[in-house]
C-alpha cells in the first residue's frame, strides 16, 4: 500500500470516527442539560426589533416563529405542562412580523383560549391576538368568528360575542351563520344548540383536517352530553313509574319509555349502571364530553381526536 | 452594445461559471426539496408560504451575495493578475470594460435567479398539486429581486473601482443593510428640523431604496403588485444602477494604474 493511499485510509478512519464521537458526545450534554435551558427561552422578546432585524425578510421569520409557536404548544401539550408561557409572546412575534398570516390568528387563538388539557387558559391574550389581526386583516369574516367564538365559549360574554358576530355580519363578503350567531348572542342562547350550530359552522368551513377532527371530536361530546342527559331523565321517569331502577335498557324500552338500545356517535351502546347513571363505554375516544364518565375518570393528557376523511 | 462591451460581459459571464459560482444551485436545490417535504410536518397551514418566502428570500440573498463578492473582485482582480493591462492596451475603453463587467455579472445573475425560480416553481407545484393565477405575482417580486441584483451590482463595481475588495464588501453590504432602511432614515428625517434635516433626507434619498423592491411577503399572500409600481420600481433601479456605473467610470477613467 502506497504512502498517500495509507493516509487517505487513516484520515477518513479518523473523520468518521471523530463524527460518530461528536454525535454521541452530543447527545450526552442534551441529556445533561434541563430542558427549561433548552426551552424557555426568548432571545429577542421584541416584535419590532426582530422585524428591523430581519432586512425585509419579515415573511420568511414569520413563517419560522409560526413554526416555533406550533412545535411549542404541541411540546407543551404532549408533556402535559400546564406553563404556555411563551406561547403568546411567539404569537405576537409571528403576527408582527407578518400580519396577514392568517393561520396564525385562527389556530393561534384557539391554543390560546380553551382551558388545559385542551389550551394554554389564556382567553384574554387570544383575545388581543384576534383583535390585532382583526385590526390588520378588516375583511376576513372568519377572525370575527374566532374572536366571538372564545368570548362565547371561553369567558361567556355574551354582549361581546354578538359584537363581534355582528361586526362580522357587515362585511360584504361573510358566512351566514354570522348574522344568525349575533341574534343566537342578543338572546343570550348559550345552550348545546347553540354550540351545535358554532362546531357545526367550523366543520363546514375549514379545510384543515385537524380542525375538523377537532370540530368533530366536540359535535360527539355535545352529542353524548344530551344523549346522557336524556337517557338519565328516563332512567328516572321510570323509577317514578315502578318505584325502583330499570335492570338495562330492554326495560325502558319494554316500558315504551325508549325505542331500541341506544348507541354513542362511535356506535358503542350505551352502559346503563346500577345507581341509574348512563356511562359510555369508551371515553377515552369521546374527548370533551362532560357527562356519561365512570366516577373518578381521569381524560389522557392528550385528546384522542376522531380520523376525518 | 459595442462588440467590446458584449465581449467583456461573455467572458465576465463565463468567468464566473468557471469559478463555480452557480454551484449554489445545488444548495438552493437541497433547500427548496428540504422545505417543501418537511415544513408541511412540523408546521400547519404553511406550505404554501414557506416556499414562496424560503424560496424567494434565498434567491434574493443569495443573489446579492454573489453580486458583492464576486463583483468587489471584478477590477481588482483584473490588476492583481495584470490582465487589466492586456485588455486595456486593446481598442478598449476603460468604460467600456466596466460596462461589460456590469453586464457580465448582470447576466450571471439572472440566469442564476432563473434556475431557482424554476425550482421554486418546481417545489410550489409540489406542494400545491396545481399552479394558481395569483402564483403569476411570483414572477413580479423575482422581477423586482433582479433588480436588486442590478443595484448592487453598480455598487460592488463603483466601491470596487477605488477601494480594496475587503473594504468593498464592507461598503456595498452596509449599503445594502442601510438601503433596506431607507424608509425608516426618511421617516427620521421627518422628525428632525434645520440642517439635520437637510442632511438625513440628502442620505435618505442618496442610499438604495431595497424595501420598495421587497414584496416578497405580499406576494406569498397572494396580494397583486401595481403596475405603477413596477414600473416606477424598473425606472429606479435603472436610475440608480446608472448614477453608480457612471461614478465607478468617472473613478476608473482618472484611475492610476501604473
């Protein structure tokens, strides 16, 4: 073997073995390093600054944070951390720098606003959020929808929520939900047909298959909350009719009370207990639901929404 | 064009390829595929713009990094290997040879901005299964980044025509970065009063105007370029890239080269 032929051997021995070490050496300080060093931090907190920085290239930033903001909630959810503390500052930051980023008003109010396990429990901040892109984007119906949509569902305010419904109402080009939620609002109609027709209109509207799984995924839960309803209303109609509780549901039905076993949406019958109550047979795959839980029921940190085609 | 001017630029033009220049090309490639698979996974209703913004922004970044690095060398190089003297003791005038530089390096940069705009193209169809009308606003702002490419390429001869390539670079790259700013400085010129006045809007008018030639992100949003603007962009950018070709002829004409 020639001189130079040794060398190149031994060089390129080296240089993979001296890649494989950093790797592994790397891997090691990851692991001995807390992932709040890793995690909370926020190198530059201010939005104008970072959109001076960025050359004119504000676009490209806002797409990168965007991604950022994602990445952090989904770590956040997927952990179980109940702390979203950065997520609003990074919201902020995507919107300065871009903001006509639509994506990131909609998807980023609705982390914001729903209580954990669902959300961040921030509805005020997301409230800011969809506000300043109303500011920035007058025209798009579907930011007065969201903004309505958290001061009906996150903090029950129903003057605002027929504000915002009804300011939607007025642009040229708009859904038609939006004039019937305002009037839903001025009646203060915060019953499950109202929040039906609201999950009902983003089911409809959204292309995104996530939002649909999760529009779905909450069509179920108010499905089986008036099902359970329901069916424990008859449970006790039928107590008063023969003094004591049915055995299953065969006894409601031969009591006229019910025309054949009840089903959930998943097509699971439902479970008729002891002390009358009505529980479904699988909750973890009916996430939001608040009604039809065996006693003591713990939901996973993460809901398990439904497959949507 | 004389036959000289176009002579140079060929050579320029060929140079450049020689130097691996539009090597880059591949880095663009790897980036663009790169975007276009992955953001859809870590990101959510992105894809789209992702690779206008990536794709546009590279072009453009990428761009001025050649028009300054390979435009500081332009002269410079052509004393350092004595060449100069060979081409100018031709029937060549010294204008002439800074033109058909200009030219030259003009002309490297759009075909380099055209083989990435074909892989934008290329990664937007990938993502989008289907070309739209508004995509046709993508040509505009790649239109525009090539006249950026002409700003600064003007610059790089005109700093390159006096200065030593390193302080060059430093020139025409500070100038880029105050050009992107160029809005803000006339913005503070407003603010002040006097001769401060006078002078901030003197320098706000004097550096490159580069944020009315960024519509990177209007377009990313499917928002439609006037076409006002793009012709009074196209009338600028000629404007400017001539005032500074002219002073980069004016220096080298009085240049001692001996």
């Amino acid at each position: 073997m020639s001189p130079s032929r040794r060398i190149t051997i031994t060089a390129s021995a080296l240089l993979v073995m001296c890649l494989t070490a950093s790797v592994l050496l790397l891997r090691q300080i990851d692991r001995e390093r807390t992932g709040t060093t890793l995690e909370e931090v926020l190198y530059i907190s201010s939005p104008t600054l970072l959109k001076r920085m960025s050359l004119g290239y504000d676009g490209l930033l806002a797409d990168i944070y965007w991604t950022r903001a994602v990445q952090y909630f989904g770590d956040k959810l997927t952990r179980g951390s109940e702390h979203f503390d950065l997520l609003a500052p990074l919201l902020e930051i995507t919107t300065t720098l871009d903001p006509h980023l639509l994506v990131a008003y909609e998807y980023g109010a609705n982390f914001l606003a729903p209580k954990f396990p669902e959300g961040a429990g921030q509805p005020l901040r997301a409230i800011k959020l969809a506000e300043f892109g109303i500011r920035n984007n007058p025209n798009q119906w579907h930011l007065y929808y969201d903004l309505g949509f958290i001061y009906y569902f996150d903090l029950e305010d129903y003057a605002k929520a027929e504000k915002a419904f009804a300011d939607g109402a007025k642009l040229p080009r708009t859904h038609q939900i939006m004039p019937i939620m305002a009037a839903k609002m001025a009646e203060h109609v915060g019953n499950i047909q109202t929040a039906r027709l609201m999950w009902v209109t983003t089911l409809q509207t959204t292309l995104d298959p996530n939002v649909k799984a999760n529009a779905v995924a909450h069509l179920n839960a108010l499905q089986v909350d008036e099902d359970v309803t329901t069916l424990e209303r008859l449970t006790s109609h039928y107590r008063e009719k023969t003094g004591h509780l049915p055995q299953s549901f065969a006894d409601l039905e031969a009591a006229n009370l019910l025309r054949g076993i009840p089903t959930d949406p998943l097509g699971h019958t439902y479970k008729l207990m002891p002390d009358g109550r009505v529980e479904v047979r699988v909750p973890d795959d009916l996430p939001f639901i608040e009604k039809g839980t065996p006693i003591g029921y713990i939901p996973p940190r993460t809901p398990k929404l439904p497959p949507v085609n | 064009m004389s036959g000289r001017i176009v002579h140079i630029a060929s050579n320029t033009f060929r140079e450049a390829v020689r130097d691996r220049v539009l090597y880059n090309l591949i880095a663009f490639a790897l980036l663009m595929s790169g975007a276009a698979i992955l953001v859809g996974q870590i990101s959510i209703g992105i894809e789209r713009l992702v690779v206008i913004n990536l794709g546009l922004t590279a072009v453009s970044l990428f761009g001025i990094v050649i028009a300054i690095f390979i435009g500081i060398g332009l002269v410079s190089k052509e004393i350092d290997k004595k060449t100069l003297y060979t081409v100018l003791s031709r029937p060549v005038r010294r204008w002439e040879f800074i033109v058909g530089k200009f030219f030259g390096l003009a002309g490297t940069l759009v075909v380099n901005a055209f083989f990435m705009a074909l892989g934008v193209f290329a990664a937007l169809l990938y993502v989008s299964r289907h070309f739209q009308a508004s995509d046709g606003w993508v040509l505009v702002a790649l239109y525009f980044i090539i006249l950026q490419f002409l700003i600064i390429t003007a610059l790089a001869l005109l700093f390159s025509s006096f200065s030593s390539p390193l302080l060059s670079a430093v020139f025409a790259f500070a100038l880029f970065v105050i050009g992107t700013f160029a809005e803000d400085l006339r913005g503070f010129a407003g603010l002040t009063k006097g001769i401060v006045r006078w002078l901030a809007t003197g320098a706000a008018y004097l550096v490159p105007n580069f944020s009315a030639l960024n519509v990177i992100s209007s377009v990313a949003h499917e928002q439609p370029v006037a076409g006002q603007l793009i012709l009074s962009n196209t009338a600028y950018a000629l404007v400017y890239a001539g005032m500074a070709l002219c002073g980069a002829v004016l220096i080298f004409e009085r240049r001692n080269l001996k």
